[in-house]
C-alpha cells in the first residue's frame, strides 16, 4: 500500500532527520516550528499499515542489538541497531518501539565518540517520546533532560539553553498548579473523623514530581560544570522548590539542594550566601541522620571550611571539635575522624598556633597510617602539614624526617 505524503510533512520530516550542515546543526530547532513538526508528521504517518515484522521479532532484534552494545561488540551492535530503527519505524512514528531504538542508536554513537551523528537520533528520540506521550507528559522531563547535558557535553551547545527553559517553563508551571484537588469546605458529620486538605500531592503524584527534581540537579550540575551559574541557579531553586513542596521543609532531601546552591555561590564568591546554604544543609542533615554518618560530616566541614574562607576561625573551630565528638561510641569507618583531625590542626595551622596543631595533626597522621597503611599516597598531604606545624616549633629534625618520607612516597609512585 502506497501512502503519498505532502511536501510540508516531507521538508520537516527531513529536517529533524538530516540537518546536515554545520549551520543547520547549530541552530536549536524553535519549539512551535517543532510543534508544527511532530503534527504534521503524526498526520502523515499515523495511518502507515502494519508490516510484516512482528512485535516480539523487533522484541528479539533490539534486544541481540543492546546486548552487543553491552558487550562492547561496536561493529555487531551498530548494523542491528540500525536495522532496529528501519524496523520500528514501520510501526509508526508515533510508536515508543521507535524511541527506544533511537535512544540505543544514539547511546552507541556517543560511546564510540561519534557525537554529531549521534545528535540527530537523540533529537528524533525525543521527538518520538513527545507524540506518544504528550508535550504535558511530565515524563518527557527525563529525557529532555538528557538531551540538555548532552548538547552541553558533547553536541550542539546553542541548543540546550532554549530546552532547558522549556523544562523549567514546564516545571515551574506545574508546581504553581493544585497538586492534587482544590481546597473544599469540610462538612463536619456526627461521629464522623474530621478531614482536611492536606496540600500535597496525590501518592501516584510524588514519584513523578520528584524524578523532575533529579532531572533539575542534574541538568544544574552540568550547566555549573561550565560555569553557566544562572542557568544552574535556577535549576537547583526549582528542585528544591519541588522537594520543600512535596516532601516539607524538613526531609533530608533538601540536603542536596541546598548544598548545590552554596556550592554554586562559593563559585561566585557570594560567601555569606554560601554560609547560609551550607548551614541549612548541614542541620537539615544532622536532624535526620545519626551523628556518625558520613553524610553529616561531609555536611559539617563544607560549612566549617565556608567560615574559614570568610574569616570566621572560631566558629569553625567549633564545628570540628563537635565533630570529634562524633565517634565517641562508634569508631569511624571512612576515615573521617582523621580527617576532621587534620581539618582542625589545618585551621590552627591557619591561625599561627602551632603548639595547637601539631597534636592534631600527629593522630591525624597515626589514624591514616593505620586505616591505609605506611606508605600510600594519600599519606602525603598529612606528613607535609604535620611537618611544616613541627619546623615552627623548632623540631627540625622531625621536620626533616617527615619531608624525607612524603618525598620518598611521592617518587616511588
């Protein structure tokens, strides 16, 4: 059966399938232009007849073609990937058969460094997920979150600013809606419990909503790792603007956020912002967790070394003579009460007070030895330190031993 299609559907189907030029490739595609596209293509090609191959043949053939991917076998995976896209596109081009082998043929490319012809099928990829699911699927955050960091990684950096604004349109858009019904009046019943609305999101709701904010941090992440930190800013605001929304002001899942957002502000040497945000964190972190965990110390010293960076000795100094408290009952198991130690002879280092240091500075030292052994490179910044507080108190034949020893592991690796 033959199916005439029309010039417009045509042009556009063959723009979004091979841009080829570098002028083409750099231009982000307009999203009415790509609205305009997927209708027209789901007007043309909703009526293709069914083929000969049947479901569970694509099934077997892209599964031969991942498990290849999987195994490395480049020159075996790519022909039956393609041979997956060819297939799957005769089920329609609305159909998420085609996605998934799209997102494969894609994913090899990307693997093998072979990026720009890995944009076009990424670009289709997502193209596909739109017809099947909707523009306001908010499944479609995922995967256009995918595609941002790979534009800003490995492709078409232009085209991922005009993206990303259209996931935090979509994002922001949806948090101001009612999450679940609108407030009602309650009718107060004899012997009836009393109920009210509880300004959350319907359980089906949460799962969702919080996948947006992973895709967010993510995307905030890469866009930070270039230095874009406006972009990143609002990203990290908007998850945690999901997270505070769905989960209360207090889940330890803010933790992240409000780490990523002093970390964001350090970058930008707003340090008393940075303070605040860690700060928030930290305690976020601390009223959750027991006191021994990694996660609280980790939280403890990005806001100790914050203060210290704004001058503020003594508190910091406090936070870290807390936090040798912190396994009092139970004994570190990461290495962390050795580096708190090194943290607080480091900070008196800082502040001249050697005679303070070195005690420090020397348990320190002794708890890494044993945690890592004699002579491991990681040893080498803690004999440095522990040295130099030694050579100002006039130990210098210690000092000499100590420099003689982080020379000898540093050239024997």
């Amino acid at each position: 059966m033959s199916i005439k299609i029309n010039l417009r559907a045509q042009i556009i189907l063959s723009s979004i399938r091979h841009r080829k030029s570098p002028a083409d490739s750099r231009k982000p595609l307009h999203p009415i232009v790509r609205a305009a596209a997927l209708t027209a293509i789901s007007t043309c090609f909703f009526a293709l007849p069914s083929l000969a191959l049947s479901e569970s043949g694509w099934a077997q053939l892209q599964r031969s073609a991942t498990d290849a991917l999987d195994a490395n076998k480049y020159w075996l995976a790519e022909p039956l990937l393609k041979q997956s896209v060819a297939e799957a596109e005769k089920f329609g081009f609305n159909d998420i058969r085609l996605a998934k082998s799209l997102s494969e043929l894609g994913r090899l490319y990307v693997i093998r460094g072979r990026f720009s012809e890995a944009e076009p099928y990424l670009e289709r990829e997502l193209a596909v997920r739109e017809m099947v699911l909707g523009r306001d699927d908010g499944k479609l955050v995922d995967a256009m979150g995918s595609l941002i960091k790979f534009y800003l990684a490995y492709g078409t950096k232009a085209k991922a600013d005009p993206l990303t604004e259209e996931v935090l349109a979509f994002v922001e858009g949806k948090m101001r809606e009612p999450l679940s019904k609108p407030e009602q009046k309650t009718a107060l019943k004899k012997d009836a419990p009393l109920e009210g609305w509880a300004g959350s999101a319907a359980p089906a709701m949460r799962d969702p909503i919080l996948e947006w904010s992973i895709t967010c941090d993510s995307v905030g992440n890469a866009y930070r790792g270039l230095g874009k930190y406006e972009m990143a800013e609002r990203l990290y605001k908007a998850s945690l603007d999901i997270k505070s929304t769905i989960l209360g002001k207090g889940h330890l899942s803010l933790a992240n956020s409000y780490d990523n957002l002093g970390t964001l502000c350090l970058s930008k040497n707003e340090n008393a912002e940075a303070e605040s945000y860690f700060r928030d964190a930290y305690l976020t972190t601390e009223r959750t967790l027991p006191q021994e965990s990694p996660e609280v110390y980790a939280r403890l010293d990005k806001l100790a070394k914050c203060l210290i960076k704004e001058g503020k000795y003594s508190q910091a100094e406090e936070l870290y003579q807390k936090a040798l408290h912190f396994w009092d009952q139970v004994p570190s198991k990461t290495g962390d009460e050795s580096r708190a130690n090194f943290a607080l002879g480091s900070l008196y280092c800082e502040e001249k007070k050697f005679a303070l240091a070195a005690p420090y500075l020397k348990r320190a030292l002794n708890m890494v030895e044993r945690f890592s052994g004699p002579c491991q490179i990681g040893l080498v910044p803690y004999l440095e330190k522990y040295a130099y507080a030694l050579y100002y108190l006039g130990r210098r034949e210690e000092t000499r031993q100590l420099r003689a020893r982080a020379d000898y592991i540093s050239g024997g690796t």
